[in-house]
C-alpha cells in the first residue's frame, strides 16, 4: 500500500512547549525558532530554543527520579518498554508524515524509519530483562563471585538531523532499559518529530525522560551540566571531540558516534546490473545525508567502464522532487547551509584534474520548489586523496575512483582517518574476507549495503566515534559492572599480618 501524508496547518502542529518531569511545559526560555520543510520552505511549527534554566529543571527531574526508576524490575520496564513502541505504532501515519516533511526525508524513508524506531524499543525490551550480569567461578572455595551492570544515572541524548527518530530511539531505548533516566535534545533542524514521539514517554515515571529542544547554546549547557553522568552523541566528529574534551574534564562517560567517510568497493565479479542501483541507494539514501553512505566509490577497472555507464544512467532515472510525493526517490538537504557547503566540495572536486561530471551537479528546483535541492551526481575521474576521501560529503554525489585491482582497492579503502562503515558488492569468498580483514570499519556489509540489526552493534572506529549502539553492547554502553564477592564463611584468612 502506498503511504499517503496530508498537510496540516500551522496550528495543527507541535507548540513550542518542552517535556519535563511527564509534564508539558512552557519553557522559561521565551526563544523561539520557525522550523520550515525544507523542500517548500513553508511554516511547520515553532521550537523552543531551551536556554540553562530549562536544562537544568530537565537535568534535576531525571537526577530526582533516576534511583528510583533504576529499581524497577526488569519486566516492569521491557513491559513499558513495549508499551512505548505501541505507543509509537498508535502514532505512525502522523509521525512518518511529520518527519518526511520535517526533514525532507522521501515518504518511504520515513515511514520506514518509524518500523525501525518500534523495534528498537521492543528488542531492548526483551533483552534489558534477562541480561544484567554474569556468574563468575570463584577463586576459593565457599566463595561467590558475580556481576551486576548498573546504570551510570543520567544520560544527556543528543540526535542528528538526518535520523532524529531513530538515532534518538537507538539512545532512549537501550539506557532505559539499562536503569537510566534522559534528558533529550533533538536536532536544532527538525524537533518537532521528536516532540511528537514524546508523547509515547507519557506513560513512565515522571522525570525518567525528559526533552528540551534547541541549538548549539542548549546541546552545550546540557552536555556541561554538573549532574548529567553520561552524554549519547551522533554528528560530526569536530562537535564528537568538544564534547569529549568537555566530558573529560569531568570524566563523564560519552557514547559517540561521529561522522565517515565510507569506502565501496566494486570488484570485477560483482553483478553489474545489481552493483549499479545498489551504489546508487548506498549513497542517495536521504539524499546522501548518512553517515554510512558509500561516499567513496573504488570501482576495478576491468569493469569501471560498463559500471560508470550503467550508475550514471540509473541515477538519472531518479526522482527528485517533494518529498510527502510517494513517487519520488531524493528529497531536499536538510538547509540552506547545507546546500551551499554541498556546492562549495563539489566546486573544489570538479576542480580537481581528471574529474568529470556525468550528471546532475548543480542545484534544483523540480517542479518549481523553492527549497534545497541538489540534483543526483556522478562524478568520475575522481583521485583518492581529493576532497571526497578527506572530507564527509552531505550530499547525492556519487564520486567514483578507479583501480587497477581489489588490493588496490582494499588498500585505499583503509586509507582513512574515518572507519564506521565499509561495504563491498563481490562473489568471491576470499576478496570480501581480505576486504573485511584489512580494512578499519564499525559495520562491514558484504553484497548488502547499509543493513542495520537491531542485534548488531553499531559504531565507529578511528576517528568515527567511541562506543557502540545496538546488540547486547548498545545496552552496555549505558551501564557499568559491580563485581560482588562474597565468602559464606566467616574466617582470618592466613595470609593477613603479620607476614612472619
């Protein structure tokens, strides 16, 4: 069935209100920013720009309700848990429907990203009740030794504009059930998606989520609050490090998951007709907005010619246009910002000696919009080392580099700073097990670009962050271990003083 989304009117959207101790309240902050879609420019709502204040009450109904939240059972919680993500699935039209216009993700994007917010909350369900700590064996007899993980106390969430849904549910999820309490902040760029999500947070305790809205000013005094214990963090790496340094100096625990630039490697073997549309989804995903999108594309050149003429001509079969449109492929960026940084790398990329454009390359207006658009690029001629290996392109532009051979390949894959993602499309056992083996990545999906599991942890290496998401770590991350030792048997050990 085709999903379908209608437009609302100004008054119909979220108020500029923030969700403190179970409550929505106007803010002390009188601060307010416009959010518009980014494909028409129209008026969707209106956020509040949270000021210290409105932190600070947020920080302390967590502190206040955390001890006591981390003493639920765990069936207690997994059925809360549950009760969110139905909460959720209540909520799906209007959600997927807000977030597609919100953040100009394609209509199928967003409703799937709805599906996999519902899980998220229902995985951590199951797994936060029957996973607290282990049996260890002991190092003497009537001894008892064991762990239990316990929560660090209150996590400050911290979401980007490119999956404000999920990647905030991928936070909320795993410290809930971890015996945590939050304070949220969603992205300065879409809010109000979240702000409805929020409704599913009505049925916990007060204060166990809380959520403020804001920009930079609010993300930074929530990140240097006294009282905030751990800091869940996705976006670039330069914000990644001055929240780290910041957090350092309290020695706060972080959990981060910055940017990439992510290597594709086609090998010779690779079906072309697969490997074409396959690149192309790898990279134009949310209009190229993904952090995991394959931004470096190392295609051998036994078949780099057939692969350029086949991935140029699909991607000029791609839709651009409205988002809320069933039938469109690529939405907008996300800001005027974005695109005028987007313009600016390919500018310096074409530039460079050799590359060439093949399609797209310059801004957009499909069917007369007035929004951010950037038509679907291929360039070619690309040379590792160029702006599209250095620097995390936002944007559909598939920049294509060849090779004379898979090492060549797997050598320049790994020529990174960065290492979240890596993928390769090939039939052969050997090449993908070399590849895996050799290059630094977080995720490495072989014949199956950008696939998440919610079993699967999630996160990067060098430069791509600290700590993972998903998986049985996801859950670790939001926890610390108590090792307890217990002798049954009260008695003077022999190897107390005096020595002689």
């Amino acid at each position: 069935m085709t999903p379908k989304t209608t437009r609302k009117t100004p008054t119909q959207m979220p108020t500029a209100k923030i969700f403190v101790n179970g409550r929505w309240i106007q803010a002390r902050s009188r601060a307010t920013q416009e959010i518009r879609e980014p494909a028409t420019l129209k008026f969707l709502g209106m956020a509040v720009d949270a000021d210290a204040t409105d932190v600070d009450s947020a920080v302390l109904a967590a502190k206040k309700a955390q001890k006591t939240w981390a003493k639920v059972p765990g069936v207690e919680k997994a059925s809360l848990l549950h009760e969110i993500s139905r909460r959720i699935r209540v909520m799906e039209h209007e959600l997927f429907s807000l977030l597609c216009r919100e953040s100009g993700k394609p209509l199928w994007e967003a409703k799937d990203c709805i599906e996999w917010v519902t899980s998220c909350f229902d995985y951590y369900a199951e797994i936060g009740r029957s996973n607290r700590g282990r049996s260890l064996p002991p190092v003497a007899a009537h001894q008892v030794n064991f762990t239990i993980k316990e929560p660090y106390g209150v996590v400050a969430a911290i979401a980007p504009f490119n999956f404000p849904l999920l990647l905030m549910a991928w936070k909320v999820a795993p410290a809930l059930a971890a015996g945590n309490t939050l304070v949220c902040k969603p992205p300065h760029q879409d809010p109000l998606s979240n702000l409805m999500m929020a409704k599913a947070f009505e049925v916990l305790p007060p204060g166990v989520v809380n959520m403020v809205t804001g920009g930079s000013a609010t993300g930074k005094a929530l990140v240097n609050h006294p009282d905030v214990d751990m800091i869940a963090f996705t976006g670039s790496t330069e914000t990644g490090r001055r929240i780290a340094e910041s957090a350092g100096r309290d020695l706060k625990k972080v959990n981060l998951e910055l940017g990439g630039i992510d290597p594709f490697i086609v090998c010779e073997d690779a079906p072309l007709d697969i490997a074409a549309p396959g690149v192309a989804w790898a990279r134009m995903l949310n209009a190229g907005q993904v952090c995991t999108s394959a931004k470096r594309i190392y295609v051998v050149d036994a078949v780099a010619d057939r692969f350029i003429e086949k991935v140029t001509r699909f991607v000029r079969t791609l839709k651009l246009g409205d988002p809320t449109d069933a039938s469109v492929d690529v939405g907008p960026l996300i800001s005027a910002e974005a695109l005028v940084k987007l313009e600016s790398q390919v500018l310096r990329l074409t530039r460079e000696q050799g590359t060439r454009v093949l399609t797209g390359g310059k801004r957009a207006h499909p069917d007369g919009l007035k929004g951010h658009f950037y038509e679907p690029t291929v360039l070619t001629g690309v040379r590792h080392g160029a702006v599209a290996t250095t620097e995390e392109i936002f944007g559909p532009i598939i920049t294509i580099i060849r090779v004379n051979n898979v090492d060549e390949a797997i050598s320049l894959a790994d020529d990174s700073r960065y290492g979240l993602g890596a993928c390769i499309y090939t039939k052969s056992l050997e090449y993908a097990m070399r590849a895996m083996e050799n290059i630094k990545a977080g995720t490495f999906w072989v014949n199956d670009p950008l696939t998440d599991n919610d079993a699967g942890p999630f996160g990067g290496m060098r430069a791509s962050g600290i700590g993972r998401e998903l998986g049985e770590e996801g859950l670790d991350a939001y926890r610390e271990p108590n090792h307890v030792h217990i002798d049954y048997v009260m008695e003077r050990k022999g190897y107390w003083f005096p020595y002689s």
